[in-house]
C-alpha cells in the first residue's frame, strides 16, 4: 500500500459562478461554487482546484470569497489558479484559505515570478501551469510546445526543457494541459503527460480532454500522472468522484476510497 | 469553555487550521496567538509550520516562542503538525543544517534520492497526497480513527527520533517513515489534519479533549 493517485475536480469560475465551455465556445452555467465544492468534498474528492476566469480585474475579488467561504467548510487541498501574476496575489489568496496556488502565463513571461514566489511561500504551495500542444508531425518523436493566452498564442519553447526549468526554479508540483485535447473529451494526451511525468522529479497533474472514466485511469496508468483533473464529467453529473473512483480502483489504481 | 492557542509565529496562512479546529470542536475558544501569555494561558496549543526550516527557527527565536514552546512541552497538550512537527527534534538536515527545539531527540531528513514504486516509476518529491498513517500503539489521539487511514501529506523532509518509542505511526513511501510522534502530553504529526477530511477533524477533535494522559 502506499501513496494514493488523486482525482481532483477542476470549476472554471467566471465572476462568481461556475462555467465550463467546449473548446472555449459554448459556456454552460454549471452553478454555485461553493455548492458545488460541498459536493465534490462528500463524494471523495482529493482536492479541488479554482481556475479563475473573470476576465475583468474589478471583479477579481469574487475568487477571494468563494475560496474563503469553501475552505471554511471544506477540509482537503485546494488550489486556485488564475491571474496570479504578482507576489501578492498569492499572498491573498494563501490568506482566504487556499493551499496552493496556480501560475500560467506570469511564469512564461517572468520565470524569475516563480523563484521568488517559492522562496517566499515554500514549493509545496507553487503549482505551475503549463498549456501545451503538440508541433511535431505525424511519424516524427512527439513534440510540444508552450502557449499562451488560451492556446493561441506559441511561445516555441519545448514544453519537457519548460516543465523541468520550472521544478529547478521552485515549483512543487505541475499541472499539464493538453490544449489539443482540452474540452474534446477525447482523454488525456497521454504521449505528452508521461513524456514530462518521466521528466521531472515533483508530482504532475494531468489535465485536458477527459470524457469517461478510463481516460481518467489511463491518464495514471499509460500517463504515469500523479492526479488527475476533470471538469465537465463531474459538474453536470455524468459520473460522481466516487464513481471515479471505483472505476480507476477496479483497474488497479490505489486511490482513497 | 477550554481555549486552544495555535501559535502565530507569521509563517503563513492559518486559516485552515483555525476553521477546522472550530468546525471539530466547535464548543472550544480557538485563538490564533504569538503572544507568550495567551499561549502559556490556554489549556491546549497547535504548533503548524509550513515552508522551510530555516526561516520558521529564525521567526521563533526573533519573537522568543522557542522557548515558550519548550515550556508548553513541559506542561500541556501540545499537537505540532507538518513543519511544527519537524521543528520539535533536535537537528534537521535543511538549509545545510539547523539546530531545532530538541523536545524529541531525533533528526530530520530528506527522502533518499532515486527511489521507486513497486513498479519501478521514480518517486516524486515531495511526498504530497493522500497516504495510510499505521498506528504502532493505542492512543487518545487515534481514537475513532480507522487503522491505515489516509491522511493528506506534503513535505520533503521527515522525523527519524532517535528513541523508536516515541514513534505513533509510520507511512510507507516506498520505505516506513516516522509519520506521527507521541512523547508524554506531545503529539506530532507529519500530515494536515487539517487537510485531511473526516479522519482529520477528528484527530482535531481526539486533541481538543485530549488531557496530555497516554
């Protein structure tokens, strides 16, 4: 026996309520945050992540409360993503009760972001996200490459040599998404996860296209992931985390039940 | 009403440690403190830490709570959790070395390098998530608390007391590890109840009525 793979519902959240879209069209109310929090917790899950989508910055404060009022209930991990670009966003957020925070494109833009908010809060808080697509061509050894801004904008730098600079600069854990696969429900890139689980030395989270439960086990099992992340399978009660989980424990996934 | 002071020595964020003790015991005061009185006052302290050792020891001895944690040691229930829980052995290994409260005789330590799972993958440091905590012995703290129970972990260094006694429980990661600590009226824990849902609230819940008595 030993350490437990994790599952971790994902709520998209865009001015105080929760959203997941298809491909980034097509968003769908999925409601309450902190209603929704309540329910992932009874059902089992490991941890759950914020992803902070409010595109305005006034309304940026929205996040802070639904974290407050979920961690005053909800006793596991959570981690809150989204517009953390300053040493004082994640002071902020660690403060209203999150555990971890996520850093996308300020970390691309600023890799010196990450160093000094590791020293400053400690790794074990510091998740770096990190958006990637596959470059290479069919028949050629897989390839990808770091984007921005939603999956629009290459950045060409190889995502492996990234992830690795990230863990060396102080992240405590990664979260990878495939931006080929996100919302397509088609599972994990699973080339992609294992090529940076086997890459680096701290836990890596995949994330990005799951649609059923075997993509979530074959994300651990062919995807060497440490966790994995979903949103839409669980907002709209397709599949309960609990069900997830029996399903990733009937194919030989130790998992907390 | 008894009170419990979780010390405030500005490593960051309690408020999860707050909120779960209130949400585990909710007829106990809980106090978030660093002043040496209000500590001495209550009738049970929460030592939490988290990052690294070096900058918690520093904290300690610039407000003086090192050594009213040592007191405390002496007179009361006292639960250390995550990097409180490190810093009550003598010695750890992070930061090139730093000298600790010595409560425990005992070092702290990083995980090996270049271990692996039964299946050969590499293990990822830190040890983070969910993992099974083996009671050694009956205690008030594990009352109510299925053995192997899963607990939230994250941490790269972990306790090696030098009297194997004082060990309360062990993880395995790939190897058993000192993961809870008991000696007299102290407890530590590696993990987070905090963190860690209903087993957690009610390790909590075990120390707010824990009268320091194995």
């Amino acid at each position: 026996m030993s350490l437990a793979k994790r599952i971790i519902p994902c709520l998209d959240v865009d001015n105080g309520r929760v959203v997941k879209g298809v491909k980034f069209v097509d968003i769908r109310d999925a409601g309450d945050p902190v209603e929704i929090a309540r329910r992932y917790d009874r059902e089992g899950a490991d941890e759950i992540t914020f992803l902070d989508i409010t595109a305005t910055h006034d309304n940026r404060d929205t996040i802070v409360h639904v974290v407050e009022q979920v961690a005053s209930e909800v006793f596991i991990p959570l981690t809150v993503g989204g517009g953390i670009r300053t040493l004082d966003d994640i002071r902020r957020m660690l403060n209203a009760g999150a555990d971890k925070v996520g850093i996308n494109s300020a970390a691309v833009f600023n890799p010196d972001f990450v160093r000094e908010a590791a020293e400053r809060f400690g790794s074990q808080c510091i998740v770096v996200a990190i958006d990637a697509k596959k470059v290479s061509s069919l028949g050629e050894p897989g390839r990808w490459e770091i984007f921005t801004h939603g999956g629009r904008k290459p950045t060409g730098i190889d995502a492996i040599a990234w992830a690795k600079k990230m863990v060396d600069y102080g992240a405590g854990e990664i979260l990878l998404t495939s931006m080929d696969r996100d919302g397509t429900r088609e599972g994990f890139d699973l080339p992609l996860t294992r090529a940076i689980s086997e890459a680096v030395t701290v836990p890596v989270i995949a994330s990005g296209g799951v649609g059923n439960l075997d993509h979530l086990a074959d994300g651990v099992i062919e995807g060497k992931a440490d966790a994995v992340l979903a949103a839409s399978i669980f907002h709209f009660a397709e599949y309960t985390i609990e069900q997830a989980k029996q399903h990733m424990a009937s194919r030989g996934i130790e998992v907390r039940l | 009403m008894s009170t419990v002071a979780v010390i405030d020595y500005g490593m960051g964020n309690l408020h999860s440690i707050v909120k779960a003790l209130q949400h585990a015991a909710p007829e106990v005061d809980v106090v978030c403190v660093s002043d040496a009185d209000t500590i001495l006052g209550a009738d049970r302290v929460v030592f939490p830490g988290v990052g690294a050792i070096r900058d918690c020891m520093q904290a300690l001895k610039q407000s003086g709570l090192d050594a009213v944690i040592q007191q405390v040691a002496n007179t009361k229930p006292l639960l250390g959790i995550c990097l409180g829980m490190q810093a009550l052995l003598t010695d750890s290994e992070e930061n090139n070395g730093i000298q600790c409260l010595d409560v425990v005789a005992g070092h702290v330590v990083h995980f090996a390098e270049a271990l692996t799972d039964g299946d050969g993958n590499a293990l990822k440091i830190p040890h983070m998530g969910w993992n099974q905590v083996h009671q050694l012995h009956p205690h008030p703290l594990w009352e109510n608390i299925p053995q192997d129970s899963r607990f939230y972990f994250v941490h790269s260094y972990y306790a090696q007391p030098d009297d194997a006694a004082a060990i309360a429980a062990t993880t395995q990661y790939p190897n058993a590890f000192t993961c809870a600590l008991a000696q007299d009226n102290v407890f530590a824990v590696q993990f987070h109840p905090e963190k860690s849902q209903a087993v957690g609230l009610q390790l909590l819940n075990n120390f707010l009525h824990w009268d320091g008595h194995v």
